[in-house]
C-alpha cells in the first residue's frame, strides 16, 4: 500500500489525509481523529460524506463510550457494535446515532496512547481481523509522519526565534558601533586637535578594528534576513552578466590584494555568460570567495576566476593555490560559525562567509560547492547560477 501521509509536514494536512486513507481502506462511512487529553478526548478531524460531521474542537470524557476507553486503556484496537445513543446529544448523537459498527485503533508515541483514530459503518457489516491489521499499517505510518511534522513546526518556531535573536543582537550592536567609529574617524582626522603621534598607531588598530565588528554585524543581520526570507519568501532575480561581475569584484578586492601582494587573474572569454540573478548577492558571494581566496593562502596568494557556461547553467570558479581544506572540513566550512584550521590562524572572521553565501545562491536557484581542495595546494570553489540562454 502507497502512502502519501509522510509527504506533508503540516501536522492538520497530515491528520486530514490520515483519516481520509482510514476510511478509504476499510471502507467505512465515517471516522475521526480524537487527541487525548488528560480525561478527555478532543476532535480533530472528523470526515463524513453522508452526515455532518463531528465538530473540530468539540470534547467528552474518554470514560463516557466503553469500548474508547477499552483502546485508551488496554493500547489495543478494539472492535464494537453500535455506539450506545443514550450517551449522545445534539451533533454527536446526529453524526454517531445510527452508527453500526465502530473499529477503534489506539495512535502511540514513545509507548504512550495520544490519540485514537476511529471509523465506523452505518451498514451492518461487521468489523474484521483484516480491518484491524489494514488500520494498523496506516496508523503506524501516521504516527511517525505526525511527530516529523510535530518536529518540524518546533523547528521553524526555534529557527524564527533565532532570527529575531540574532536580528535584535546586530541591530543593539550596530548603534554603539557607529558611535564609536564616528569618534575615531575625527580623531585620526584631527578635527578634534591633531593627535599624538604615538596615539596614530593605537587609533589606526582601533579603526580597523571597528571594521572588523561592523563587517561582522552586517554579516549576523544578513543572517537574520536570510532565516527570515528562507521561510517566508524568495528574492528578485535579474539578467546578469557574469564577467562583468567576476571584473567588478576583482577591483573590489584590488586594495587588499595590493596590501598583500597578492595576483589575481581572470579568465571571463569574449562570450558573455548571461545568469538569471541578484547582483547585490553574486557581489557578496564572489566577494566573500575572493577575500578567504587571498586570507587562506600563506606567501604570496594567487587568486583565479573563470566563467563559463555548462549544460544550462552559468558557472564562476574561484580557484587559489593557497593553504587547502582537509577532506573531513570541506564540508563543514558551509555551516554556520564553523572556522577551519586555516581559519583559526587568521583573527578575522566569523565563519559566517560561506554560509551565507551558500544560502544565497541556493535561493536565487543555484548552488554554491567546493569542488576541490587539497592541505598545501589550494581550493576551487563553484558558484552555479541559472543560466538566461537556456533552450
Ligand atoms: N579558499 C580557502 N582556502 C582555505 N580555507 C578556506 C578557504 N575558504 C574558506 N576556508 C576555510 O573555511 C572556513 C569558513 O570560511 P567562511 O568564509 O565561511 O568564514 P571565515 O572566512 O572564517 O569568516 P567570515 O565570516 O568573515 O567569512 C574558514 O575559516 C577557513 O578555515
Ligand atoms: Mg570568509
């Protein structure tokens, strides 16, 4: 038997088709799923072509029919007649009253009943071993799909605190920040008086340091969006030629290539190479790949950036021949906050970079993998976008 209960990760969605499988299999009139719920048991779905149905929300005493609560009790499915109308009123005795035959299967999580699911005939064909061992099959699958997706609201729900968190974080450190930076900028300006020659040094480390933080909240603000817009929405992508970005963050990154007497190259080819893209992100994605390119490279770094189109996509390699990834790191290195050994070396950075870039380029549509990477001889990392020229 095929199920498609496993599917949903909306626990309502997964009740619904749960009870609409039940009912299908056993061929009966009726059915509703019950929470339990100390004493009592609470509808939450309830299917009834012929009838109306029982009302979502509504509750009873497990104790009030004697053969739920034999299933509650004895974590059994249990096979009665006709359900006893005198303990009915109003919508219950209209949906239950001419009930004739009931199969109720108890639903357990971690050994425990939590819920029952029970269907019902008003013809008068009896219940049988085979129904039991049918509403078994289904039960035991619902189940599991109910605590993944249980599991799964907790994680959006944690996944949205953290956001809010990490938003709330960056923006109380932002303000102090720029405070800071301000008065430094005017103390190594002099429009506070000229400063001590020995403070030039002092205030040049504290300047660079405070771009350090600055770079770092606008990387954990990013992160917040990012959480945020992966639940809730997708960017606006744009025709975007690649070459012309690859060349935009290569003189980008001139100014700290020089510093370190880095080369970078770039192979971009007459053709221009077209992707359906955001351009903020692919200049934050190179930007990141360039700036670990020439911060993991001991010596001289040498940085090299090609484009190319392949099999519908758009491509742009980083390759350097600098410090390498270990094999059981290359991996990791996308996961949030995680540094390599190479990373540990250099003070900067928060292991946020390729996270983030990764994250990017999967919601424009592509991808973002390190290709290759060997300790001592370096790494090439592949940016794939859409491609415009696909037919
Ligand atoms: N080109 C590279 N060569 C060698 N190691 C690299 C390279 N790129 C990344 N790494 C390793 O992967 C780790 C994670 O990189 P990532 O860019 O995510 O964070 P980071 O550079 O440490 O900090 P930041 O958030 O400032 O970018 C780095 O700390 C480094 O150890
Ligand atoms: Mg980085």
């Amino acid at each position: 038997m095929a199920f498609d209960l496993a599917e949903s990760l909306d626990p309502d969605e997964v009740v619904r088709r749960l009870l609409r499988r039940a009912i299908e299999a056993v061929d009966a009139d009726r059915g509703s799923v019950s929470w339990i719920d100390g004493d009592e048991l609470t509808i939450v779905d309830s299917q009834d072509p012929a009838a109306t149905p029982l009302p979502v929300g509504s509750s009873w005493p497990i104790a009030l029919q004697a053969h739920t609560q034999r299933a509650v009790a004895t974590g059994q499915p249990v096979i009665s007649g006709a359900i006893d109308a005198g303990t009915l009123s109003g919508p219950m005795a209209e949906a239950l009253g001419s009930v004739r035959h009931t199969l109720s299967l108890p639903l357990a999580s971690d050994g425990k009943v939590v819920a029952i699911l029970a269907v019902s005939r008003r013809r008068d064909v009896p219940y049988d071993d085979d129904d039991v061992a049918t509403l078994r099959d289904i039960g035991g699958v619902a189940v599991l799909a109910l605590r993944n997706a249980r599991l799964y609201s907790q994680a959006q729900e944690a996944a949205r605190a953290k956001a809010a968190f990490l938003n709330l974080a960056a923006h109380e450190l932002r303000t102090p920040l720029t405070v800071v930076s301000g008065y430094v900028s005017m103390l190594r300006e002099g429009s506070m008086g000229m400063p001590d020659e020995r403070w030039q040094r002092p205030l040049d480390i504290i300047a660079a340091k405070c771009a350090e933080l600055a770079a770092l909240v606008e990387n954990l603000l990013l992160t917040a969006r990012l959480e945020h817009s992966a639940i809730e929405g997708e960017p606006a992508a744009h025709l975007l030629d690649l070459g012309e970005a690859v060349v935009e963050a290569v003189v980008r990154s001139a100014p700290r290539a020089e510093l370190l007497a880095a080369r970078i190259e770039t192979n971009v080819g007459s053709q221009p190479v077209l992707a359906v893209a955001d351009r903020d992100h692919v200049a934050r994605i190179l930007d990141n790949l360039v700036n670990n390119a020439l911060s993991y490279s001991s010596g001289t770094a040498r940085v090299r950036l090609s484009v190319s189109a392949e099999g519908g996509q758009a491509r742009v390699c980083v390759e350097d021949g600098g410090d390498g990834i270990p094999e059981e790191m290359q991996e990791r290195v996308f996961e949030r906050f995680v540094r390599g050994e190479t990373g540990s070396r250099h003070t900067t950075g928060t292991g946020l970079g390729l996270a983030i870039s990764r994250q990017l380029a999967e919601m424009g549509g592509g991808s973002l993998a390190l290709e290759w990477s060997r300790p001592g001889e370096g790494s090439r990392f592949v940016l794939r976008l859409p491609s415009a020229d696909q037919d």
